[in-house]
C-alpha cells in the first residue's frame, strides 16, 4: 500500500499550494520535468518551450507557472502529481523532493494562511460603506459613475485595486491561452483549511490529546538509526508487516535488521518516534503490540 493513500486529497492539494516556489528553484529541472512529461501531467507545448529556455532564471519563473497551471485546472491530478515525483530515481536526485515526502508525512508541511489580500479589500469596502452609498452604486449607470466626485484617498484605493487585478490576470492569463480545451471549464478548487498536527509526541507531563488527531491515529513516522519508515497502528497491534519503506513492509524485527541494527535484538528500543522508543509509547498505553518473534533467516522480513 502507498503511504500517500494515508493523507487525504485536501493535504496534497495544500503541499502543492504551499512548495511550488521550493520545487521551481529545483536544479537541474529538466528530469523533473521529464518526469511529468511521462505521466502525460504537462502538455507538450508548454513542455518544449520551458526545456528550450537558456536562461535559469526564466526557467525557474516557467516552472513555477507550469506547477500553478497543474494546482488551478488539474486539480484531479494531483495525487498523481506526488505518486509520480516521489519515485526513487528522482528523491536521489532532489533533496528537496525528499524534505517534502518527509513533511507530507509526518504533517509538518501545513500553514495558516491569510486570506489573499484583494478579498481582504473588498470585504472591507463592502463593510464600510454605508446604506444609501450601496445604494447609490446600484442605481447609477457606468457614465454616472465617471461622472461622480471621488475623494483623493478613494480615488488611490481604486486605481490600486485595478493594478492588483490587472497583475493577477496577466499571471493567470498566460497559461491558460496556451492550453485551451475541456479542462479550461474546470473551477479553481477550494482549499478546506487543514489542521496542522504537532510534530513532537507527548511527554508523561504534556497533554495526550495528540493521539486523536486524524495523521497520529493511524500512522507514526519512525526510524532505526538512518532508516525511515512509515508505522501502521492497526497493523503492529493485529502482530503483521506493520512498517511501510518505499512500498515494501518489514515486520519491526525485519525494519530493524534493514537499518543494520540487527545486532540489538531488541526493536523496542533500536526503533523510535521522534526521539521516543517504541518500548516507551507501548508501556505509555500509546501503541499496541501483541509480540513477534525474530526470524532466524538472514534476510529482513519483507
């Protein structure tokens, strides 16, 4: 099973959001760009116009516009999107790629963001003006409008408003005219607000509550010495391949002899979360364990 089936569409939508500036500085772009090429997630015209650039810093401003076409009219794709950059030929090829298939897992990729600063404006305009100025603005025509007295500082608003706007579209515009089609019938989707979930577990002091939220309920990230790996609860307590690494599954014996701990024999302690022992959140009450006994076989459990 692919770790990414564990975290929901909202959460990919959201790393995407929030690391496409991260993934257009990635150097050098054009194996990640083969990469989505080959998933048929770019289309071949704005493909070939990126790969024939010789300035970096145009393609580093290409890039970016390529991954904000992919979030805003494929928005069906972009599972695929992660499944697709996080194969293992491209993780050793971009550090970057590896720190955002960490965060995604362990869920400390999410961040409060503001509301964006034109709706922010609006809202507040629609907030201050008074009755019989909405009023007025309903009534009258355009050529009245041209007509009407404005103050200085309304007047600097309005011209502001219409640079920021102007901006947005000639961002936005750019890519779209080059690929139009069905898809351009596609909505931008909207973006639920995901909690963000602590990345440090409890102590016996601190409040426990951690372990209701929805990542920390069914998955803990792990590792035994350089080793990483994805833990499944339900798993560990039912005694089955309960350790996930790069689409392979261990028992926690096999984990452990996969990093090279083998000598321990004791995964309890060789296997951690976030600097805690396995043995430690077990005798807490936070995870469940009916025992497995090491294989005498030389090869780690798979």
């Amino acid at each position: 099973m692919d770790p990414l089936d564990f975290v929901t569409e909202e959460q990919l939508k959201e790393c995407l959001h929030l690391n496409k500036t991260k993934m257009s500085l990635m150097e050098p772009p054009h194996i990640f760009l083969n990469q989505l090429r080959d998933h048929n997630l770019l289309p071949e015209n704005m493909y070939k116009k990126v790969i024939k650039m010789k300035s970096a810093h145009l393609k580093q401003k290409r890039v970016y516009e390529l991954l904000d076409w992919l979030e805003r009219r494929r928005p069906q794709h972009i599972k695929l999107f992660w499944k697709c950059v996080f194969k293992d030929h491209l993780l050793l090829q971009y550090p970057t790629l590896r720190q955002l298939r960490s965060s995604l897992m362990d869920g400390s990729f999410t961040e409060q963001l503001p509301e964006k600063v034109e709706e922010a404006e609006k809202e507040q305009e629609k907030t201050t003006m008074s009755a019989p100025e909405q009023e007025k603005k309903t009534v009258t025509s355009p050529e009245q409008e041209k007509k009407t007295v404005t103050s200085p500082e309304q007047e600097k608003k309005r011209r502001r408003e219409e640079t920021m706007e102007k901006k947005d579209k000639t961002r936005g515009v750019s890519l779209d005219e080059e690929q139009a089609g069905p898809s351009s019938l596609h909505s931008p989707h909207k973006r639920k607000k995901v909690q963000k979930p602590s990345s440090e577990l409890p102590s016996k002091s601190q409040d426990r509550t951690i372990w209701t939220k929805p990542l920390y309920k069914t998955q803990l990230p792990v590792t035994c010495g350089a080793q990483e790996g994805l833990l499944i609860r339900d798993k560990l307590a039912r005694g089955e391949k309960c350790i996930v690494v790069q689409d392979r599954w261990f028992t926690p014996s096999g984990f452990e002899e996969l990093a090279g701990k083998k000598s321990w024999r004791n995964w309890k302690q060789s296997i951690r979360c976030q600097d805690i022992s396995l043995g430690k959140l077990i005798k807490q009450g936070q995870l469940t364990s009916p025992g497995f006994t090491r294989n005498k076989n030389h090869n780690p459990k798979v």
